[in-house]
C-alpha cells in the first residue's frame, strides 16, 4: 500500500491464483469517492513492496524477480517493467533523486531514468532482519527485528547516511515479525509493528507512541498529517490524523 499525496494504490487477493492492484479514492471532494475501488488483475508476479515516487508520479512495486512503474491515470492502469533479473525479494524507497533497492546483502542505488547509479554492501547480521526501509533527502531509515527467547521478537529503527555509516538507534517495543516504516520526506518517520499502536519517530530519537482500534502492519503517508494504516485487507483500514 502506497499513496500518492491523495489516495492510495493497494495490491489485494480477489481470486487465490491472481493477485489485484487497486486503487482508493480518500479525497472525499473527488466524484469517485465512495464508489467501488478501479481495479484491475495483476499478471506479474506477487507485489513485495510498494512504494510512491514523487519525482516521477508513479508508484513503484517490487516483485521477487523486478521493478514495476504504475500510473494510474484516466481511470486506467498504465504498468511497465523498468528493472528487471533481480530473482531475490526486494524492498525498495525513493527520496527526490533516486530510488534504493535493498536485495539480500547489498543496496542499488538508481536515477530518475532507471538506470544505476551504484551498489553498496550492507550486510546485516544473520539474527536480524529488515521487513522496510525509507528514506529522505538527508538520511536512510532501517527497521530492524531480532527473535529473543520465547519466540519474541524485538524490534527497533537505525538511522544511516547515504554512505550506510550508521548515525542512531532508536529501540522499540516487542513486536511482530511484520513491520513497516514510512517517511514523509521530512524526516518525520511513522513505523507500524502489527500492534493497536504505531509509532513517529523523529532522527534525534524523540519517539511518540499513537493508539489505533485496530492492530495495524502496513502504512501508508498521505501527508504529514494523515496517515493510512491497515492490517491485510481494504476493509481493515483506519485514517488517522497526526
């Protein structure tokens, strides 16, 4: 789930053996609100990440073996493949200049263009994992998750440079395994971990805690002062203002 600044893009499981992308109308002065969300069959292979490039106004969806652009325009899908032969599960974020893909041990780094523009190493250790990463015109942001005894997992966020030096760590509470972070360009970072709450979280590690009705793992910013949060389905979700 992504928005562009209005309304959210959404993958959904219609059919067991095809996956949708969908896209919800939030603006309430549009005359398509209210009404059932265009969909439409997705044909590639199952969407991992999805993220909204401000740079070029279109969402971007990482499947495990590419990247795919989608406009949504005149009541219609507009979908193209732009990176391709990945074969591992990616996540992917853009700030104003380029997009990031973490894959596995390392982080591709592309232009406007799609083309790349360099690779780091950044391996992590083998107790962690990163379900989601964003990032900012400034800074990098990484939700970590370790398992501790007793099948609990511990998560917390790490701020880096755009060379990965790592500048804070800020700790979470016990979480789920399903998490995710989402920024809204000016960093002000928002963090859903399958809880009835979820988290702002600011780089010099000032942390505030936002009680939901409903557990939430999947986020998206609408602005930065509305947040879109969701736990599996379109009718789990709950608008929230910030």
């Amino acid at each position: 789930m992504a928005s562009d600044g209005l309304n959210i893009l959404y993958s959904t499981i219609e059919d067991p053996k095809r996956d949708h992308i969908a896209y919800c109308y939030l603006d309430d002065t549009n005359s398509n609100y209210g009404e059932i969300d265009p969909s439409q069959v997705w044909h590639q292979p199952p969407i991992v990440d999805i993220v909204w490039w401000n740079n070029i106004k279109k969402f971007i969806c990482a499947t495990k073996n590419g990247i795919y652009s989608v406009e949504y325009l005149d009541q219609r899908f507009k979908i193209f493949s732009v990176i391709s032969n990945l074969r591992v599960r990616a996540c992917v974020a853009a700030n104003t200049d380029h997009l990031w893909i973490h894959a596995k041990d390392k982080i591709y780094v592309y232009d406007i263009n799609f083309q790349l523009v360099k690779s780091i190493n950044f391996k992590m250790p083998q107790s962690l994992t990163s379900p989601s990463f964003c990032l900012t015109d400034n800074l990098v942001a990484f939700i970590l998750i370790r398992r501790v005894n007793n099948n609990r997992y511990i998560s917390h966020i790490e701020f880096y440079d755009f060379n990965m030096k790592r500048m804070k760590r800020v700790r979470l509470e016990s979480s789920e395994t399903v998490s995710m972070i989402r920024t809204d360009g000016n960093d002000r970072f928002y963090v859903a971990v399958g809880q009835q709450r979820f988290y702002i979280i600011a780089p010099n590690g000032t942390k505030q805690t936002i009680n939901l009705g409903k557990q939430a793992s999947c986020l998206a910013v609408i602005n930065s002062q509305n947040i879109v949060l969701t736990k599996n389905s379109r009718s789990d979700l709950e608008l929230v203002r910030c």
